[in-house]
C-alpha cells in the first residue's frame, strides 16, 4: 500500500459531490488529472449513523448557515447503493483507484463484499467505534485509520482491537508494543493518520510534530489527513515523515456543503502533488555523504598547501614560507601541521603546490 520513497496522495471528495453523481464523476476525473493516488468518498446509510435528534457540529451551522439536525444534512448527501458502483465504473475507466470511508457496520460489509474495495478508511469519529473496528480483518483488509479527537490511549485501544490482540499498552503517559512480532506480520495492512477534526484547522492547533510521535510510538506507517486550509500543512506533514497525504477537494470552495471551505481546487492539490514529491527527493536518505554533483566541486573549491614565497631545497617549511589556497589538487590544506618542520625536496616558487617527493 505504501512504499518508501513516495508519498500516497488521497484525494477526498467526502461529501464534496453534494448527493449529485455527475458531479461526483467530474470530482474523480479532476482528482485523477491533479495526480492523485487515489480518489476516496464516503459510505454511510444516514439512519444507522445518527440519531433523529442529533445536532450539527459548530462548522457543519456554520458552512451551511444551518441548525437543523445533522439527520436532513447526511441524507441529502447519501448517495443510493447503485451509485457507488457506477462511480467505481468510473474510476477504473479513468484509471484511478476509488476507496471509502466507512461509518456504519453495514456500509462497511458493503464496501467489503459487494464493491470489494481494497482499502477502507476508518474516518476519525469511528475510532471508539468498537462495534465497527472488530468486523475488520488485519489478516485481509487494508486499512487507513484517522485520529483526529483522539489521545494515545485511544488509539492503542482501537489498534489493538484491529488485531485482535494486545499490541500496545498505555503506561505512565506512553505507548509500549507487547506483540512486536505479530504486529510486524501484519503492520503491512495497516496506516495511522495525524488529524485533527475541524473545519477548517486553525494553524495553531495543526499540532504537525505529532506525526513523529505517531510514527515512533506505533512502528506503522503513518500520514496526515489534512483540514488546514491551503497546502502548507500537508507540506510540512511530509517533511516530518508522513507518505500519506488525504485532503479534501472541490471544484469551488464557493460551493455549499459542510466541507467545501477546507478543500482544495484540483491546481490547488496537483501543486501538493508536485512540491510534495520535490520535497521526498530532496529529503535524500539522511546519511551525510559527499554527494555526487559535489565532486567535481571538490578541487575548484577546497584548497592545497602552497608556497607563500620562493622556497629553497632544504628549507623546512613553516607559517612564514607556506599557505593553504586552491585549487585542491595537491596535498590537502587539513594536513599543514603535518607538513610544518619537514625539507623542501625542491626549489618552490610563489604559489607553487607543496609536494614532499
């Protein structure tokens, strides 16, 4: 699912298709131009979801300048089951692979067994959602998991519940692994994503060094579902190790929908696709070696031990009658103390480089 040295690019519609399959399609086509990896909706059935009376959040009232229970918004954007198969046609035909978010237990049945997609991601607000975590299959599935709203605690309970087995443990503020082995059999199936739920994120709570936490307290492949506005986030998120990279799309941020004013226009992701895969190569791999477009840099720019004056045959060379200047192709400048006190083997004028045979 992930590999080294590139990072997954998830372009997410969500609910940014407002109910309407044509412009679900022209979604797909634009994520696929931008150069996403993959292009991600959501299933849910809206009953199986909330409860009649359940409330909006604060940004959902806000973006739709509506209080009415979340209940009428899901079910205006619910798409029908036939829908998703068509939008699956679709993809394949563009040649881009369509995964889900599920919410329900149905509809991730229905991901699994009719549409047979082979990723599912788990959304954020799912994480305490034991009933929907224990009907994934670690041994089979592939599966992204979101962590917005959620402490490390939380997130080690519904891993381990993923596994079907105590891997980690919470203790004294920190993550222990007590199944390394297995987790190494299976951590091949399984992704993390630093999030942080809200619509838009304020800057000042993106919380980006997270990722490193993530990263070193769960040994899994780790990335960054991004709600910041604009791509300087997603940017910084790739430089602190994340090869995942979710963010919402839209054809115009104009448009109403709970999630349009946190997304970004496709020149807007294929920018995040460009600067993000500049930044893994130049990130390199780490080791502070001379690279190499430096070496032929190496003479022109480092310097050799040279004759500060005339020097005769039998003279020892001292500060007075040498000094170090370029070019680098004679005996290097870090060896003057070792050349300090010995013979001239020859006659050397101004400038001349050092040699001693």
């Amino acid at each position: 699912m992930i590999t080294k040295k590139k990072i997954i690019f998830i372009a997410e519609i969500g609910v940014n298709h407002n109910g309407k399959l044509p412009l679900a399609r022209r979604l797909i086509l634009q994520a696929k131009k931008a150069g996403a990896s993959y292009v991600k909706i959501q299933n849910y059935i809206s009953e199986n979801l909330v409860t009649e009376y359940a409330p909006k959040a604060k940004y959902q009232k806000n973006n739709l300048k509506s209080s009415t229970g979340q209940i009428s918004m899901l079910r205006k954007y619910e798409l029908k089951k036939k829908d998703y198969f068509l939008l699956k046609k679709f993809s394949k035909l563009k040649k881009i692979e369509l995964i889900s978010s599920v919410f329900d237990t149905e509809s991730l049945f229905f991901v699994k067994k009719k549409l047979k997609f082979k990723i599912i991601k788990i959304p954020s607000g799912e994480i305490t959602n034991f009933n929907l975590l224990k009907n994934l299959n670690i041994k089979k599935d592939k599966i992204i998991i979101s962590t917005g709203m959620s402490n490390l605690k939380e997130i080690c309970d519904a891993l381990n519940i993923i596994f079907k087995k105590t891997i980690y443990k919470f203790k004294a503020g920190k993550v222990e692994i007590k199944n390394k082995k297995y987790l190494n059999k299976f951590k091949r199936n399984i992704a993390i994503l630093h999030c942080v739920t809200s619509y838009p994120v304020e800057k000042k709570f993106a919380n980006l060094n997270a990722i490193k936490e993530l990263k070193k307290s769960f040994l899994l492949k780790t990335g960054y579902s991004d709600h910041t506005t604009g791509t300087l986030a997603s940017l910084i998120a790739i430089s602190r190790g994340a090869t995942i990279i979710e963010k919402h799309i839209t054809l115009d941020r104009k448009m109403v929908g709970p999630d349009h004013k946190a997304s970004l226009t496709f020149k807007e992701f294929k920018s995040l696709v460009d600067e993000g895969n500049q930044i893994i190569q130049m990130m390199g791999n780490g080791k502070k070696i001379i690279q190499k477009c430096e070496i032929q840099n190496l003479i022109p720019a480092r310097k050799s031990i040279v004759a500060k004056k005339t020097i005769i045959k039998g003279q020892r060379f001292s500060e007075k009658n040498i000094d170090t200047k370029r070019p680098g192709s004679g005996i290097s400048a870090s060896k003057i103390d070792f050349i300090i006190g010995k013979k001239a083997v020859k006659n050397f004028k101004k400038d001349e480089l050092i040699i001693l045979k």
